[in-house]
C-alpha cells in the first residue's frame, strides 16, 4: 500500500478523533470505538486496494448507525425498529468484497452487544441480517437484487426471532414488522447508495453497468468521432474481463474501464494509428518529439475529460494509470534513425509522465491495451505468432518495471497470458475461402 501524504495523514487522524468525540458526546460504550479501529487495522492489512480514508469513514458510518440502535435498546423502543440489515448492505454493495463485509457485520454485533449490555438476542439479529444480507446482496448488478435481499433478510429475521423465542408465536405485528424491517432498509440502500458512492469517491456494480451503457455521451462520441478507437477499447474490455475472471479481480471494473481508458484520443483522434487510414499518417509530416508529445498528452486529455464528466475515480485510474511510465517505442526509435552527430535522444523524454497500475485490474487493461496493439499489426496473426507476441509483450512489460505497483504474481501473469492468447486466437481465427458461383 503507498504512503499517505502529510496532508492525508492529518485529515486521516482528525476524522479518527472526530469519530470518538463522537461516540463519547453520544455515551456510546467504549467497546463500539474499540471494536471498529480493530476492524480497521485489520482492513488496512488485508485489503490494499481499499484506501485509507475510507477504513474511518466506515468507523464514523457504524459510530452514526449504532445512535439509533442505542436510543432504541436503551429506552424500551421496539425492536424491530433498527434497521439491522442497513450497513452490511451497504458495505457489501459499496466494496464488493464478503470477507471484509462479513467482519463489519462480526464489528457491528460485537458493538450493539456492548450498547445494550450483552443483549443476546439484538446481537443475534444483527449478526444473521448482516451475513444474510452481505450473502444475498453480493455481486450485484441490478437494483432489483438488493430488494431480493431485503425480502430474504427480512424472512431471516423473523425465523431468527421465532426460534429465539422458542418457537412461541405471540403478537404477530412484531413478525410483520421484522420482515418489513429487511424491506425498508433495502429500499432505503438503494436511496442513499449514490451519496455513498459520491462520499466514497467509489462505484458500485450498478453504477459501472449504468456507465458500460453506450448511450452514455463519452461512448457516443467515440463511435462517432473515433470508430477505431472504439473498437480499440471493446477488444481490450474483453480481454481484461476475460483475464479478470481468471485470476479474481473485479471483471466488470476492468471491462468498464476499458471502455474509457482512451477516450483522450477524442481531441486528435486522426493522429492515432488505430483512425488513420491504411496509406496515410498524419504523423509523416511531424518530427519524432512532436509526434511523441502528441500521443503521449491522450492521457492528460482523457483525465480532463473525466473530470469533466464527473466520472469516478475508480475509471479515471484506468485512464490515468494505461501506460505507466512505458516507452513511446516507436517514435523513440524514429528519433535515433535522425539523430545527428551533435544531439543525443534521451530515453525519459519519450516515457510517459503517469503513475504505473497499482491495482490488479488497471494493470490488467496495460497488458491487454499492448496485446491488443501488437496483435494487430501482426500481418499473418497465426496461434504460434500470438502466443509469441502475447508473451514477449507481456515478459517486456514486466522486465520494464509497470507492474512493480500491483499485486499481479507471476503465475497470475501465466493465467492472463493464456486468456489474452485464447481470446485474441478466437478473434483472428482463420477462415475458409468459399469458391464463387460461375454463371453459366
């Protein structure tokens, strides 16, 4: 994981204490605080694409939702009137991840125990909505799953009350209103899940498949403006999703990504390659560093674009994060053919001045980006000459030093070699020549 700066560090701690001034002001028990910067340290260890920050707001987050929980349980209040499955659905749809979901639902029973002084059966019903929720809620991609989820949880409940209650079935309104309970708080994630996301500068699968629409204005205008381009980043989707799948990291976040990581290219599309025509390039009538400015300033273009857009960050590293530091190879080499006896050509001027992957999934997209680039300029794309190309563009990729951030091992980097050689070996398949009709 890097480093925070000074100023994150500051804002990091600052949040921290406001989280236990808070729960101090609220008289919340100590061991709700202790619990969650437990669950934090341990977040912080085992889950390295989660940042910091967000660890403490998702402290601050329980310390709010255990207010109600504390005035409920405390005052005599009915039960059935904490929503138990709120937080877990919302943990489970924000960072899609059950292991650590599943723990901030252990955090947030440990707590409300502690709150209502080893109440038992509270605890019970917070810990079983919580898996339940984390369980049915995972890895969605319609809303209508999450108010699957509530109805399932809601069941849950009202099981987990009866049988609690040893099965002695009195007042059915408390039943009613337990299976209406994991109905509202499913219907109230979905209301305040973009605020979250907005909070959490994160995207969700819903999100991401709202964004992989190609009605959205950015897609639209690469059909438009840059066909090549947009068929660029289709190829490259599919084989990040496809590698995804095959070493477990978040194929719909890869494939989205792709989808924009070039859409810099949109303010001088006809000096890319992939939007040129066959016979003519724009770059013939340019030196070698200009050229190199020009293709390399796609990535400051792009990252423009998505501010402007709003588009979250979680896409805008993808954008970003596409080339690393790598070498324009190809102009670097135009500029040693020119080189007189009294200039040199240094290798940084035409490297990228971009951060390298630091997540699985960007690295991802980098690999199949080149791939793909490769792969069509192959002349005879034959199964021997891909799995050459696929191989020796993914060992110089490692050998230069653009996967040094990630968490990519190497028998990880063997499965995306395989995916990227059996897609690509799909695409350019071989045909058969189907002989014309003669006319008589």
């Amino acid at each position: 994981m890097t480093k925070l700066s000074g100023k994150k560090e500051i804002k990091t701690y600052i949040f921290a204490i406001a989280g236990f001034l808070f729960a101090a002001f609220a008289k919340i028990n100590i061991g709700v605080p202790f619990v969650l910067l437990l669950l934090h340290c341990y977040a912080k260890s085992r889950q390295p694409n989660l940042k910091v920050p967000q660890h403490l707001y998702l402290i601050f987050l329980f310390l709010l939702a255990f207010v109600p929980s504390y005035f409920t349980i405390n005052y005599n209040l009915p039960v059935y009137l904490i929503p138990f499955s709120l937080v877990p659905l919302l943990s489970i749809l924000l960072f899609n991840n059950l292991e650590l979901s599943l723990l901030l639902t252990l955090a947030i029973s440990l707590s409300v125990a502690f709150v209502s002084s080893n109440s038992f059966l509270v605890a019970i019903l917070f810990f079983a909505s919580g898996i339940s929720g984390c369980i049915f809620a995972k890895g969605t991609r319609k809303r209508t799953t999450v108010i699957r989820a509530g109805i399932a949880v809601g069941v849950i409940q009202v099981l987990v009350f009866i049988f609690m209650e040893r099965f002695w079935i009195g007042f059915p309104l408390r039943y009613v209103s337990l299976f209406i309970n994991g109905l509202v708080s499913s219907i109230i994630v979905l209301g305040i899940l973009p605020i979250f996301e907005y909070l959490f500068n994160t995207v969700t699968n819903i999100s991401l498949l709202e964004l992989a629409d190609f009605n959205q204005p950015l897609l639209q205008r690469l059909v438009m403006e840059a066909p090549g381009t947009y068929h660029h980043s289709l190829v490259v989707g599919n084989l990040s999703e496809s590698a995804c799948r095959a070493v477990g990291a978040n194929a719909l976040l890869a494939r989205v990504g792709a989808y924009y990581h070039d859409i810099g290219k949109l303010d001088k599309a006809e000096y890319f390659s992939e939007n040129q025509e066959v016979r003519e390039s724009k770059h013939d009538a340019l030196s070698p560093e200009m050229s190199k400015l020009i293709i390399m300033n796609h990535v400051k273009e792009g990252v423009e674009l998505a501010k402007k857009f709003r588009l979250s960050q979680s896409i805008t590293d993808f954008i970003e994060q596409h080339h690393g530091n790598s070498l324009v190879y190809y102009f670097y080499r135009r500029a040693l053919e020119k080189l007189e006896e009294d200039h040199e050509v240094k290798e940084d001027g035409f490297r990228y001045h971009c951060p390298k992957p630091t997540t699985k999934e960007t690295a991802i997209v980098l690999l199949a980006d080149s791939v793909e680039a490769a792969s069509r300029a192959l002349k005879e794309p034959t199964a021997g000459k891909i799995s050459e190309i696929v191989h020796k563009v993914i060992n110089n990729k490692f050998i230069d030093g653009q996967l040094d951030e990630c968490d990519l091992t190497l028998k990880d980097l063997e499965k995306i070699s395989e995916v990227f050689i059996r897609v690509l070996g799909g695409i350019y398949h071989s045909r058969i020549n189907y002989p014309e009709e003669h006319k008589k």
